[in-house]
C-alpha cells in the first residue's frame, strides 16, 4: 500500500465513491454548476456502466441526504418489491424451495434504480436528463475501462453463459472471448438513447420531461420487454429451469418514494440517519447505542482488542435483532430497538468472551422468532467456502454469485449532501434482456419462505436490503455522508469508520484506512443464507498481539490479509468553509476529490 493519504478539501465540493470515473464524473457536474444531487445522479449510472458487476440498470437504490433548504435528513427508497406472483405457496409448495435462488428470474423485484434517480433529480436537481445521463452514455456506447474484477468475473461465470445464458454470453464475451481492456454496451445505450427520446417527445419543462422518461421505463417499453423476457424458463442456482414472476403490471403499480429518515443520537452529540427496518440500516444505530458505556481506544490510529472485541459482541446482538424483528412484511418495534433503555438492557449479555450464540432480544416484551433455515449455523456461504475481503461478487462456475454494491456520496457549498448506495442488476445476477442490454436483479433471495416472518416473502412488499448508506449529524449540523459496498458487512466496515473517526479523532482518509473487521455470527442474507457462529474476518494491521488476544476470547480469526475489508466512501463538512473527502484505497479502484 502506497504512503500515508490524507484527506481531501475544498471550498466549492466533494464527492467520493467506489469508482474513479464516478467520482470524476460527480466532480464534472460540479464543476459545470450542478448540485449534490445532479452529481450524485450523474455519477450514479456511470456506475452502472463501468462497475457493472457490482451495479446495474435494473438494480436497487437507497439514499439518505439533507438539501441546502432543510437539514432533515430525509430517505429515498428505491427498492423496488417483490411481484405480486411471488407467493410462498408458489415458491415453496409448488416449486419446492426452502430459499428464494440468488441468481435467475425467480428472484428480481421492481427495478427501482431508473425511478430513484429520476424522481431525485426531478425534485431536487437542476439539470436535464440528457445532461445527467450523458457521461454514462458514452461510456456505454463508445467503450469503458474495465477494472481487473470484470473480467475475472465473466471468466469464472463464462460456461454457464454459454450453456444457459446465451444472452449474456451475447453481451459480455463478444466473439466468444472474454474481455479484457475496454467494453462497449451498444444496446444499453440504445435503450438509453430511446428513454431520453421519450422524455424529449413530451415537450414542456425539465420535470414534464422526466417523468416522461419514468413512464417510458415503468409503463412502456422497458416494462414490457422485461415481461416478455421473463416468460422463458432459465437455469438458475437451483439446478433447473424457472420462468420469472416479474410482469408489465408490477412495474406499472410501483414507484420510488421519500420518507423521513430513522435519526437516533448515539453520543458526544452525535445522530446517525438511517433508512429504516426494510433495510439493515437500524444495525449502526443499535450497536452505538450499546457501545456508549464502553471504553474504547485508539493506538496509532488502530483499535485496541478490547475495542475490536466490544464491538463485534454489540454488532452481533444488532444482527441478532435484524433476524428477528427487521422487514417490510410484519409491524417492527424500531423505536425500541433503537432506544437507550433497549440497549441497557441488552449490554449485560456483552462478556469478556465471545458469544456462539444467535441471541435476539424482546422489544416490549414480545418474543422474537427467527427462520427455522437461519437457526441453522454453517458456512457463511453455506457450502464451506469463505467470501471474507473485499466484498467483491465470487461466483461458481455454476452461476452461483454472492454480488455486491457501489456507492457515491457528495457535499456542495450550498449544503446539499447525499449519501446513496446503489445495488443490484450485478452481471451475474440474471440472464441480459437482449432488447434492453442489462439484466434484473435478484433482492428477493433476501425474503424468507417461512411466512409470519418481518423478512417473509410477501407480494408487493421491499425485501430486507443490505444496502445501507449513512449521514451523520453533529449538534443538529449534517457533518458526514458515507457508506460502503459489502452486504451484511457494510454496517461493520461503517461502524469501523465511524469509531476511528469519532473515537480515535483522524479524519475521513485516516479513518477509512483504519484496521478493520467484521464479524460472520449470523445468517447472511444472500443464498444460501449460512453462518459462522463465533467467525471474525481481520485485517492483519490490527497487530499480532491483538489477534492473540481475540483468539483467547474465544473468537474465531480469519486474517483477510492487511488491506482486505471494506470500500469506504465519505465526505463532510463543518471544518469552516472547507468540505472534506475521503476514499477507499483498497480496491485501487475507488476515488475521493475536492475543489
């Protein structure tokens, strides 16, 4: 790893996110006048061209930000739901599921990426969508760099492409081979190039024609081939053939929403933001309130053993909760979840040793139940092989994947700040739609076929997402946005950040390159949902001494290797006129700017 980086700062803006181009991107469209939000948008779906096996177009988005306007940090939820033929009786009774597949077409939801952006930019940026979408389309159409994880991908997956899913053998292997320098998506950028047609034919204002193009997507043409493509049986993880369960009238019943943000005071004066219990983003909020009373500390910059340790027992009994008691499917106690009196009561099960237990709580004395699959501890992939690191995607040459995610935050001088994480769409979810060139993705391997539950598969309702972006709030002032890709590691590499910077006083670089950790004590939520009870993953930075020490306490250590886990983005404000950014330096992809 190359030198000391420290943190970068400007008086006009900030932007950081999982890929040079998207943070270069943002910058641009700062550049020209545009806002956080014309930023964040524009950076959003270059994303999804050059990181196309983290994100795509018929993937997810979630957001938490603040406008120039109104500190109050508000949520977009553009995670799409599951279609209304996506039953238990169907998936379970008829087909003989005990899990929702990770790949094919049995599980995609509404794609809620295209409507989240659009409905953002609409109501609070400035820009055209021809302007926004413009970077995005010329990569797609002229060609982009792809970094070293794209084509390990197609390669590992390039048999089941060719034997199943010829579609995407179509798109990602043209002349049969895999590629290795730049790439081009001609057909993605047609359908790009018809949806800014359809906005253009409106006529009228900005926001007429915006919609236009949410209707184009939604309740026409996009709609329909996503349809008529999901007609066709496909090879999924199961072994077999499914048709999908995604129609025309799905599409046209859903749209992308705003709701105020889970906002919970955790200490020295600070609030965390959070989307809630459709999400894991209650997690970071529920383990600080547990480590308030704790005595943690900071060495140099990395955290002592007893701070790792403090951490991972809270972060389990918060993951513990999300099993039991997150969802849209069920009413969820959040405000009890979340509270000071909760966590007192819950932080005498914290010990000097390690808990192997599954242990969640009993929010107003109701009584928690949890999956009888989840129950059930084994691997974290479920079949013996380890995904701890990057959080990069790993897939089988089955087609079995366990994806990932991006993510891009931005501040501007007037005050706008976003902290978005899209996901989903990922290459090697599901079979491209030859008329559309981008695949569907797969959230709902995240529902469990037990029903009753707050995660349980139900027709209309948002699967419990892993995706999970953040601000933070100093004395009512929006100081930070951040996040990271990662799935059920992302609230873990967060609160690693969050305590080196707010604990062990470095800033955002610093912090983001800080030793970390996460722990596998409870059921992931991709298939095949398994879990490693005791399990940690670390990175060797933290010192050999403290390693020895986990290890007494009965912690089970993975060494990730000393720069492995996490690609934090972050950026803020509140050090006078400057904002601040910082990046992930561990993928050597991820970038962070100011000016």
């Amino acid at each position: 790893m190359s030198p000391i980086k420290h943190e970068q700062r400007g008086a006009n803006g900030a932007a950081s996110s999982t890929h040079y181009l998207g943070t270069a991107t943002a910058m641009a469209v700062l550049a020209r006048g545009g806002n956080a939000f014309d930023a964040a948008v524009a950076a959003g779906f270059v994303l999804q061209v050059v990181e196309p096996h983290l994100c795509g177009p018929g993937g997810d988005l979630p957001a938490v930000f603040v406008t120039a306007g109104d500190t109050t940090p508000r949520v977009l939820c553009a995670q799409g739901v599951a279609p209304a033929a996506a039953t238990t009786a169907h998936l379970r009774d008829e087909l003989g599921l005990t899990i929702v597949p990770g790949t094919g077409l049995l599980a995609p939801c509404v794609p809620g990426s295209w409507d989240g952006w659009l409905l953002l930019l609409r109501d609070h940026g400035t820009m055209s969508l021809a302007d926004v979408l413009e970077p995005a389309l010329g990569y797609a159409a002229s060609g982009f760099p792809l970094v070293p994880r794209i084509p390990t991908t197609i390669a590992t997956i390039a048999n089941h492409f060719r034997e199943f899913w010829p579609t995407s053998a179509a798109t990602w292997m043209p002349g049969g081979q895999v590629p290795t320098s730049v790439h081009r998506l001609p057909a993605l950028a047609a359908t790009w190039q018809r949806l800014l047609d359809a906005a253009a034919a409106a006529g009228g204002n900005r926001e007429r024609q915006i919609d236009a193009a949410r209707d184009a997507w939604y309740r026409g043409f996009v709609a329909e081939e996503i349809e008529a493509f999901s007609r066709t049986p496909v090879r999924d993880e199961t072994g077999r053939d499914h048709a999908g369960l995604l129609t025309a009238d799905d599409l046209a019943r859903w749209s992308a929403t705003y709701e105020d943000a889970l906002t919970v005071e955790v200490g020295g004066g600070w609030t965390v933001a959070k989307a809630g219990p459709w999400s894991q983003g209650p997690v970071l909020p529920q383990t600080l309130q547990l480590l308030r009373d704790s005595e943690l500390r900071y060495v140099d910059g990395v955290a002592s053993a007893e701070t790792v340790h403090q951490a991972v027992e809270a972060i389990k009994l918060a993951f513990a909760d999300r099993e039991a008691w997150y969802g849209d499917s069920a009413p969820v106690p959040l405000q009890t979840l979340v509270s000071a009196e909760y966590a007192a009561a819950r932080r005498v099960l914290i010990d000097d040793k390690a808990s192997l237990e599954l242990r969640p709580g009993s929010p107003d004395g109701r009584e928690p139940r949890l999956a009888g699959y989840a129950a059930q501890p084994g691997g974290e992939s479920g079949d013996g092989t380890s995904w701890a690191g990057l959080g990069e995607p790993t897939v089988s040459r089955e087609g079995v994947m366990r994806g990932d995610t991006v993510h891009v935050d931005v501040v501007d001088a007037a005050g706008n700040m976003i902290s978005a994480t899209p996901s989903g769409g990922w290459l090697q979810s599901s079979p491209t739609i030859p008329a559309l060139g981008f695949c569907l993705g797969t959230r709902a391997q995240m529902f469990w076929l037990e029903d009753g539950l707050p995660s349980s598969l139900v027709p209309g309702k948002r699967p419990r997402t892993t995706l999970s972006p953040s601000l933070g709030l100093r004395d009512g002032e929006p100081r930070l946005a951040f996040g990271t890709p990662g799935g059920d590691q992302q609230e873990q590499w967060q609160l690693c950040f969050w305590l080196a910077h707010t604990v062990g006083g470095l800033d955002l670089q610093a912090a983001i390159d800080s030793p970390a950790w996460h722990t596998t004590s409870f059921p992931s939520s991709f298939a095949p949902r398994g879990w490693q009870p005791g399990g940690i993953s670390v990175e060797s930075r933290l010192g050999e001494a403290t390693l020895e020490e986990l290890r007494r306490r009965g912690h089970v250590i993975t060494d990730a290797g000393e720069w492995a886990l996490g690609r934090m983005c972050a950026v803020g404000r509140g050090d006078g006129p400057l904002m601040r950014a910082g990046g992930d330096r561990r993928s050597g992809v991820g970038a962070a700017a100011a000016f």
